[in-house]
C-alpha cells in the first residue's frame, strides 16, 4: 500500500507499533508527521521513529558531507564529480531536521512519552550523547526515537 504520510488510511489507534526509518528528513512538516504516527497507534503501543538530522555527517544525504558548506554548494560539487543532478534538494524533498528542536517539541507533547532517544547507528555513545546539546548534532548521526503513545 501507498499513502501519504500526513494522512494514513489507518483508524485511530489501530497500530500496536508504528515505524518510520529516515522519513522525518524529507517531509516539511514532521510535527503533523509525527502526529498522524500516534493517532494510528493505540494507547500504549510504540512508535519507532529515526532520522538523519542535518548537521550529522550524513545530513546531507548524497552530498554530505559537502553541506557544511552551504546545501547549493553541495549539489553543485556532487553534480560535477557525478555528471548527473542530485535527487535531494533542501527546502524541497529534503529539509533540515534537528535533534534539539525534534526533542523539544517531542517532550512538549502529552500524547507520547519517550521511552529512548538514543544514537541508532553508534550503540556505543547510547543515550549520552543525545543529551549533550551541539555535539549531539553531529555525533548522533541518526537520531532513534521509541516513543509510548500515552493514554487520552
């Protein structure tokens, strides 16, 4: 099945878990994104979300890490090593998620708890790392969110 993100053909609470791998980096709006996985979980269920955020070394995908350098330089650089045009392009299909923001508004929340919130790719730094502000930004590389949809 396809669907759109912002708009799951899922009843209310019919998800024990949802699951969302490297989306949030590619939708405008992860709020809303995020808020159509916890009206289809159920009270109690989880919701399994991760991202690249975009000062990790990868945040900018096929032209990282050239994107500390300003993302229209970055898919200048990667156009003429390849000889082809990127296919993300930021503001468009590709957007500039952070962890500091995304855990904010996460905790701001009183639908969901967060059950972890930890570096999904360096199990080693675990949750340390996360709470460090600044450096959590690019160590962290991809941010692994379990959240617990609370109950009404």
């Amino acid at each position: 099945m396809i669907a759109d993100g912002y708009l799951l053909p899922l009843y209310d609470g019919v998800a024990d878990v949802t699951f969302s791998s490297n989306v949030l980096e590619h939708v405008a709006d992860p709020q809303t994104f995020l808020s159509e996985l916890v009206r289809v979980t159920r009270p109690g269920g989880l919701i399994y979300v991760s991202f690249t955020n975009w000062l990790s070394p990868w945040g900018g995908h096929e032209w990282a890490p050239w994107h500390y350098f300003g993302a229209e330089r970055a898919r200048a650089r990667y156009q003429r090593r390849t000889g082809r045009a990127a296919k993300h392009t930021l503001g468009e299909n590709l957007f500039a998620v952070h962890i500091g923001a995304t855990l904010r508004q996460v905790r701001a929340r009183d639908d969901v708890a967060i059950v972890s919130a930890r570096s999904r790719y360096w199990p080693f730094l675990a949750k340390t790392v996360v709470k460090a502000p600044g450096i959590r930004e690019v160590a962290t590389w991809n941010l692994l969110l379990i959240l617990r949809r609370c109950p009404p």
